[in-house]
C-alpha cells in the first residue's frame, strides 16, 4: 500500500506495510509516527524520487476540500497567510488559502526529504534508520504530529528553512559519533545508553556498546543535556582550566631507580662518581670548575610521585539556580568531574548559601559518575549567598587533605552563582597558592570575575 503522494518508490519495490512499520517503532520506541513520511523516506532509500508539486496539488486540494471545517459563528472561514491568521466569508477564498498552506507544508517536508541522509541513522534497514531518524525527530520542538496519520508536523509547517532541521539532527549524529569516553561517563554515568551486542553484530557477545539513538535523542538542540555538553566543550577550550597530573621524581634513598643529576652545590662532592674523582687528579683546577658550574654528574636513588589536582565546586543553592541555569552548571561540573574520569584530578562539590555544606567528593570514575548523577538530579532552594565565607571554607578543607597527606596539589576553587553579591572581603593572602575560577550565571557580578582574574583563573560575567 502507498501511503504517500510525495514520493515515488522504484518499479521493483514494495514499501514496508502497516505492520512492518508498528513493529519496528515499537522497536525504537516511538509513539506516534506519520505512516506517510516514513514510507517518503523508505522510498528514497530504495532508489525512488521526490515527486514534483504539480503531481499532487489536485490531491491536496481535494483533502482540504474534504475536512473543510463549518464556519465559525460570524460565519468566517480562517487560513494562514505569511504567518498571520485571514479571516474571510467567501468559501473559495479559504479554501485556495487552506490549499496553499497545505501545499506549503508538503513542499517543505520534500526540501527536508532531499536534505536528510538516512543511512547516518542508526539502524540496519532503511525502515528502521527511518524509525530512528523520526524518534530524534520527535525531542525537538514541533517534531511530532497529532491525529491518526501524524501529521502535519508543526515544526515543517511554518518553517522557512526546513533543510535546516536535516543538518541539525546530522550535526547532532556528529556530537554522538565525537563523545569522549569521559564525556560518554558524564551523560550517562548509569549506562543507561549502553546496550549489549550480540555475536550477530560482527562483536564478542556481552560486548556493551553506545546506543548512538538513545544519546542522540538526549543530545538534540536545546535539550539540557545538549546545553550541558555544549558548556563543558567550550570549557575546554580555556587554558587556564586546564587539568593535569603533576608527576615528580623525589630523592629517596630507599627508591628503587638510580638516577644522574647535575651537582647543586659543593657540599654533594661526596656523591661525585669515581669516574668524576679521577679528573681531579689529571686536573684540579678544572674539576673545580665543573663542580661550581654544576656540570658534574650525581648518581642518586628517587622514587616517582604522582599528585592529582584538586579542585572544589562551589554551587550557589538559592532557588533561582534552576532550569537552564542548572544545566550550565551541570556543564561545568561535568567538564570538571572529566579529570577525575581521566585520573588527573580529585573534586569536592558543595551547596552553599550563606553557609557551606557537607562536601561531596569524587576521586575515582565510579566516584565522579555518582556525583554527575546526583548534581544533574539536584534540586536547590536555598537563601541568601554568601561566596567569600563559601570559599574560605573551601580552601581550608583542601588544606586539611593536603596536610593528611593525600597526593593533591594546585588547588582550585569554581564558584557557580547567579547572585550579584560582592567577594570584595576575601583577600588573596586568606587562600594561598589558590586559583578561583568564577562564573557569574546569567548576571553580572563583576567583583566575581575581578577577583578571579587576580588570581590567575577564569572569571566569566552573565555566563
């Protein structure tokens, strides 16, 4: 059966039925769906052609003929035109003007048909990449359709660019296709989007994979994770946020690797090499000098140390650090907890309002995927702000690691605020050695950014 006028299908193919097309969205998991532009994209697929306009406005016209509503009750019919809503007593008016909203629509679902590249879609048959391309479809605003057919679907009814929608749901595959490992973590951090392959997909079976659909579905243009992710990437791009592992070969006599380092000062003469020794006696005067200018060579046992990064988020908890301010956060955090997934950092996260609370910390993967989760789950209802007394706390509960003898250094303090509220009392000399990242969240909070600036970190306004 032929349940477009769109599209043509090759002489030799045979569309996929009513059947065949429940089954495979219950196989995707998507509800409703227009059985006619799933066959427009089976059709492409197979080889067919995107019909020309004229071919189908008779049939248009009849349909808009045929649900011609009665008129209102001061006997007006209403059609679109250029956006705006006509209202009119002459039948054939509304119904040339019904017509041509309509065929505005079809010819605008064509020049997404002709955009979209199906075979990027998850799936291993034309029917299911369809499946799957109109699941994603449906996250976006006006993606999906009501009435028994699904159509029309809003988001093609008034577009002026409906190619538009093609190379967004391609650029979201691509966002897809580059996570990271660590980003995969962040956004998933119970798996959820993985799914087990089987020996049939050419894999060792209970091998997991990334479900490309479900993170696709999540990753589409402004949706909260995708707003998420968009921050913690141009996070990335700030040197100054930069994380590593500082790794240092200490003197320890009991270390298991000798190594050669150049002599400091004379009183190391004892552990000048005998090979050293022996141009003493050819020539004083010149062993002398190479021992003053620190070119003779040392033999001395080290021990290799590592120390992560610490770093402590603080999160402003009054109220208003909800909807799309909280995913920002969420992005920032995420691109934080990243150096612990990578081993490079250890990240306290703490809600504060005018006092700090219990610190959370993540110094493992397993560690930094229950945090993510439980930060995006967040809900804050704090009261009033205070970020200098926030912050003093901070650095003392870094200080105390540090001195325990945890493996830590360089520390860091983000402070994530939508107050305006000043830091002006808190002075650089209260938290020593310590960088303050400030992210001043759709406000302005200059004395925020100044402050963070002075001490050599990133300090962002109406963020």
């Amino acid at each position: 059966m032929h349940y477009t006028f769109r599209t043509s299908p090759p002489a030799t193919y045979i569309p996929p039925s009513a059947e065949e097309m429940k089954e495979m969205a219950e196989k995707v998991g998507l509800g409703g769906y227009s059985k006619d532009l799933v066959a427009d994209l089976c059709n492409l697929a197979a080889g067919g052609s995107i019909n020309p306009p004229s071919t189908y406005q008779n049939t248009v016209k009849r349909g808009v003929e045929e649900n011609f509503p009665a008129a209102n009750s001061n006997g007006n019919w209403s059609y679109k035109k250029g956006g705006e809503t006509v209202y009119t007593q002459n039948r054939f008016q509304a119904t040339e003007g019904r017509t041509r909203s309509a065929m505005k629509y079809h010819q605008n679902v064509c020049d997404f048909l002709q955009s979209v590249d199906l075979n990027r879609f998850p799936g291993n048959s034309p029917l299911e990449q369809a499946m799957s391309l109109l699941k994603m479809l449906s996250k976006k605003s006006g993606g999906s359709g009501g009435g028994e057919g699904g159509e029309p679907l809003p988001i093609f009814q008034d577009s002026d660019r409906p190619e538009g929608v093609a190379e967004e749901m391609h650029d979201t595959l691509d966002m897809v296709d580059s996570l990271s490992e660590e980003e995969q973590d962040m956004l998933d951090p119970d798996g959820s989007n993985h799914e087990v392959e089987s020996e049939e997909d050419g894999e060792r079976s209970g091998h997991q994979k990334l479900n490309r659909l479900k993170v696709a579905e999540d990753l589409v243009e402004g949706s909260d994770k995708r707003v998420m992710l968009d921050i913690s990437r141009k996070l990335d791009q700030f040197t100054k946020l930069q994380v590593r592992k500082k790794r240092t070969a200490d003197p320890d006599p009991a270390g298991d690797e000798i190594h050669q380092r150049p002599i400091r000062h004379l009183g190391e003469l004892s552990k000048v090499s005998k090979t050293a020794w022996a141009l003493r006696q050819q020539n004083p005067n010149y062993f002398l000098y190479k021992a003053v200018t620190g070119q003779l060579p040392i033999r001395e046992r080290i021990t290799h140390n590592e120390k992560k990064q610490a770093i402590f988020i603080l999160l402003d908890g009054s109220g208003s650090m909800d909807g799309k301010k909280h995913w920002k956060a969420s992005g920032v955090v995420m691109n934080r907890l990243k150096a612990v997934i990578s081993g490079d950092a250890e990240v306290w996260l703490s809600v504060f309002d005018t006092d700090l609370t219990k610190a959370n910390r993540a110094t493992n993967p397993e560690e930094a995927r229950k945090l993510i989760k439980k930060f995006m789950g967040g809900n804050y209802s704090g009261g009033g702000t205070d970020i200098a007394a926030a912050v003093r706390s901070a650095y003392k509960m870094i200080e105390e690691a540090i001195k325990k003898g945890d493996a830590l250094y360089r520390p860091e303090i983000v402070v994530l605020t939508d107050e305006d509220t000043s830091i002006n009392d808190l002075k650089k000399s209260e938290i020593k050695d310590t960088r303050i990242h400030g992210f001043a969240m759709e406000v302005s909070n200059p004395g925020l950014v100044k402050f963070a600036q002075s001490t050599g970190g990133v300090g962002i306004d109406k963020f």
